[in-house]
C-alpha cells in the first residue's frame, strides 16, 4: 500500500497565489457539476414529462431518474482518461477540458426539443447530454482537489473542503432558483419552458470558469513530476499497485455522497410521497445548502487541527443511527417545519463528514498518481452510491410501499463508510 503522501511533496516551489485565487479555479468546474446535478434531479418531475412521457406517471419519472443514473456509468471511464491526463500533462489542461465538455452537455440540454416534437431523438439527446458532462465529471474532482491540496499543503483541510462547500453552494442556488419558479409559474408554463431557465443559468457560468482556469498556474508538485519525466499510465498504476487504496476511497465515500444525493431527491419526496407543495422540497433542500454552504469549511478547517478522521468517524455513525428516525419523522409529521428540521440534521452531518474527506482521500495517494487514484474512487464511488440514489429511492417505495425505505440504503451507505474510515485509523494510521 502506497505510504500517506507528506506535506513538503505537496508543496509549490514559488511563491503562494491567494487561497480565494485558487479555490476559485477548483471549485468552479465541481460548482456547475453539481449544480446540473441538483437542478435535473429537482426538476425530474417535469424532465419526465417533457422528454420521457408515459401514461404511468411513476414509470415517466423511473425513466428520467434512470437516464439521470446512467449517466453516472461513464465517469470512471472519465476518471481514467481525464485523471491520467492531469497527472500526465498537469491539473490546469485537464480542468479546463472537462468544464468544456460540461458546458457542451448543458446547453444540449437547454435546446433539446421535447418529446412531442421529435420523439424518440429526444430522450435519446438527453441521455447524450448526461453522458457527456458525466465523462466530465469523471476527471474533475481528483484534478481539482489535487490543485488545492498541493497549491495550499499547510492547509489542505480546509482548501479541500472547498470542493463540497461549492457543491453546497450549487444546491443552494438550485434550491432558490427552484422555488422562485416552482412558486411564480404555473404547471403548465414549468413544462413548457420553465425547467429549462436554471439550465441556462448553469450555462452561462460555463465561459467565466474556463477563462478562470485558463489563468491559475501549475501546481509545484506536478511540475517536479512531469519534469521528472511523468509516467505515460498512471492508470495502469492505479489498477496494478494502488486497489486496496481506490476501494478505501469508495468506501470512504459512500455515506456522503449517498446522503448528498438523497438531500437532492428531496423535492421529489415531498411531491409524491408526501403529498406536499414542490416548493416545500426545494424550501428545505435550501435549509441543508444553507448549512453545507456555513459548516463544510469550518469542518475542513478543524480537521487540519485535529485530524479528518477524528471529524468523520464520528459523524459517519450518527448519520447510522439517525437517518431511518429521520425518514420516520418526516412521514409521521408532513409538513414544512418537520421537513426544515430533518434536512437542517441532514446537512449538518453531511458537512462534519464532508469537510474533511477531499484531504484524507488525497493525502493516501502520491502526487504521480494522485488526481487518477482519487478520480477512479471518487467516481466509482458517486455511481454505486450516488447517482442511482434517487432511483434507488423510488424503486424501494414502489416495490415495499413503505415510505421509510429510502433511508435502508443510507445505512448500508453509511456502514460502508464507516469500516472504510476504521481500516484508514488502524492500518495506514491516518488521523
């Protein structure tokens, strides 16, 4: 097993850029990643209808949810590619290419035509869509936590966290663009045309985040590796020498991402199994952005203190132990308040946990082959955990009638998560 990498290799030989500089350039690529991700799961019921229509409701959405799913499937092969390309020809090319395909990906979502007008070609562009910014998505998180970690070595907790408060503030704005519209349009006029406004304004994001990465320089820790002679298949290393590491960093992954992409399939919950106003989903998916958004950095920024672990153990258990009273509650009481107070828990969980976790992945592989290993686990990872969650959820109501079920998955997610971060104390001695 490859030894934790050490502070001094992660290190720039010149001078340090602002933090706000380099934050910047890493998250803007994850920001409109999983801001496309929160606005197609928030507005699965009316992507259904347009693009996937069926006389079975239920089925309609079971289709969309699955192309949301299966796009998931090409982001290991994203990981290999993109992540052996930023380990080969450095972070900045490789970031800057993927945020390129998102934005292809996107704005083929915005002009798609609906089913009605081109039949079949449409869910068909839609699933091309998906597939597109997912093979993105495969190289963008282990590139741009690998540019954070090594452009800010004495302050890799926090910098990291930075990666999921982006995500958080994507959420966020989703959340409030999808309650503006959910509450000032009508059913009608969201089917028509409104869904598709929080894609454009995920598109317009696109052309400021590639001239922003376009101008952030280098990390040293790349450049003494490419200058060295950087090794043509860091993938080949990865898969022959460097397994058990990738498997930790799935299973390090696995209650957070899940819990993360149950906050995002929320909206749908309340809309059909709880009966309750779209725009109650989306008030209390902003109450858990809001608390993502505020602790995440502060999580991450304590873990340089005390340890990542010491911060994620911890929370691991509790979302164990916590999830199915949470669902329990939110059947029992729905309501708006019940729905405010469980996402609030959601959140705060999820940011104790997130916070750290980008370090602790990054700080388990070395620089050669650092934004692949992370690339390869993360991305594994987010498609068993991630982006079948939504779908997961609603096969599991549908086949049990229990409305409790989604949160059987969060718990094996969740225990998961925890023997993962158990073997990294015991057996790597990572604090």
């Amino acid at each position: 097993m490859t030894a934790p990498a050490s502070g001094t290799e992660l290190a720039d030989t010149r001078k340090p850029l602002k933090p706000s500089r380099i934050i910047a350039a890493a998250s803007v690529g994850n920001a409109l990643e999983w801001y496309d991700i929160a606005v197609y799961s928030f507005f699965a019921v009316y992507i259904a209808k347009v693009f996937f229509p069926n006389h079975d409701a239920s089925v309609s959405l079971v289709l969309a949810l699955g192309t949301f799913g299966v796009s998931f499937l090409i982001r290991p092969l994203g990981a290999f590619i993109l992540g052996s390309y930023a380990d080969r020809a450095g972070r900045k090319p490789a970031l800057t290419l993927s945020l390129s395909l998102m934005v292809i990906g996107t704005m083929m979502i915005v002009l798609m035509p609906s089913y009605a007008t081109i039949g079949v070609t449409a869910p068909i562009g839609i699933l091309v869509a998906r597939l597109i910014q997912g093979f993105a998505a495969g190289g963008e998180f282990g590139s741009a936590t690998a540019l954070m970690v090594e452009h800010l070595p004495n302050r890799p907790g926090f910098a990291a966290s930075w990666q999921f408060a982006s995500q958080a503030a994507s959420s966020l704005i989703a959340a409030l663009i999808g309650t503006l519209l959910t509450s000032v349009l009508s059913i009608q006029q969201l089917e028509s045309w409104g869904f598709r406004l929080p894609f454009i304004f995920g598109l317009l994001v696109g052309p400021v985040g590639i001239y922003i990465r376009r101008h952030v320089p280098e990390t040293g820790a790349i450049r003494a590796v490419i200058e060295g002679g950087a090794q043509n298949f860091p993938a080949r290393t990865v898969l022959k020498r460097q397994k058990k590491l990738v498997l930790l960093t799935i299973g390090v992954l696995a209650a957070t991402t899940c819990l993360n992409y149950m906050i995002s399939y929320i909206p749908t919950y309340a809309i059909h199994t709880l009966k309750l106003p779209a725009s109650s989903g989306f008030a209390a998916t902003m109450m858990a952005g809001i608390v993502l958004l505020v602790v995440t950095p502060f999580a991450g920024h304590l873990s340089d203190k005390f340890g990542q672990l010491r911060i994620m153990i911890p929370a691991a258990v509790l979302i164990l132990l916590l999830i199915y009273p949470m669902f329990g509650f939110m059947v029992a009481v729905p309501a708006l308040g019940t729905m405010l107070l469980v996402l609030f828990f959601m959140g705060l969980f999820k940011a104790c946990y997130y916070g750290p976790m980008s370090a602790a992945m990054a700080s388990i592989f070395p620089a050669e082959t650092r934004a692949t290993g992370m690339a390869v686990g993360y991305n594994i990872g987010v498609t068993i955990f991630g982006g079948f969650t939504p779908l997961v959820a609603t096969l599991l109501i549908n086949s049990t009638g229990n409305a409790l079920s989604p949160s059987f998955w969060v718990i094996f997610a969740a225990l998961v998560s925890t023997v993962s971060l158990v073997i990294l104390w015991r057996r790597m001695g990572l604090r």
